[in-house]
C-alpha cells in the first residue's frame, strides 16, 4: 500500500469537547464540512460521522443514541465472550465423557463378573428364591422371575 504513494495514518482518538467544538463550526454555516476537516487535518469522513451523530443525540435524526451505541457494544462484547465460555464447556464435557467411557465402576464390574461366571452364558444379575417356610417373605409373581412384589 506505500507502494502506491499513500500513508497510512495511525488512528487518532478525540475528546467528546472537541468533536463538538468541530460540529458546531460545521453548524454555523461559515464554512463546508470539507473545508473544517481540512483546516483540522481530519478525514471528511470522520467529520460527517461526528455531525450525524450529533443530530442523532439531539433527536434531529432518526438513529442510535451514543448511550444505546455504547450499550450496545458492551452488551456484544458480552455476548462474544459468553458464547466463548459455552464453547470451553462444551469442549470440557467432551473431553471427560470421552475419558469416563472407557472406566468401570464397582457395580458394574461385579455386574460383568456375575454375567461371566454363569457357566458362559450372559444373563442379568437375579437374587435368590426366598426360602417358602418362611411366611413373612412375600413370594415372587408368576412369570416374573428376579423380581419381588
């Protein structure tokens, strides 16, 4: 881009005061808005970027307040930064799902080891039938086997 004969000039930053000292000449009517930002060696850009606001924030012109612009953006940077923070969660529960899939537990080790020693076959774990002189033990249902009322 220096190349081609233009400078770059580094990003300035004004004061609230003088940027309504700037609109207020561009409102008398003295001079142009072109010729204010040339006499201030400002981009004319810039100088009608700071008059439309001010019409904005005297409610000459339908648009953004500078509060609502400045709540705004806060309120994007939040949002950036929390979608940010979802982000790292998801991530984090993948990475320990993805760790825990392949541990065991106590219960279901004992559950695989009941399965493995029942002569090959892999069945579910079942409790044994109550003793039958014993009345106060309630009897298992009909056709429901491993299971008490």
């Amino acid at each position: 881009m220096e190349s081609m004969g233009k400078k770059k000039r580094p990003r300035r930053s004004f004061t609230p005061e003088f940027k309504a000292e700037i609109v207020e000449l561009c409102r008398r009517g003295d001079r142009s808005v072109g010729q204010v930002a040339k006499d201030f060696e400002l981009t004319e850009t810039a100088v009608r970027a700071w008059v439309r606001q001010a019409e904005v924030d005297t409610g000459t012109r339908d648009g953004l307040r500078s509060a609502e612009r400045e709540e705004l953006a806060a309120l994007r940077r939040e949002n950036r930064r929390l979608r940010e923070d979802v982000d790292i969660l998801k991530r984090a529960t993948a990475f320990f799902a993805k760790e825990t899939r392949g541990t065991w537990t106590r219960s279901s080790r004992r559950r695989s080891r009941a399965a493995a020693t029942s002569n090959g076959r892999v069945s579910c774990w079942r409790s044994p039938a109550p003793p039958s002189t014993h009345a106060a033990t309630p009897s298992l249902a009909p056709g429901r086997r491993g299971t008490r009322n």
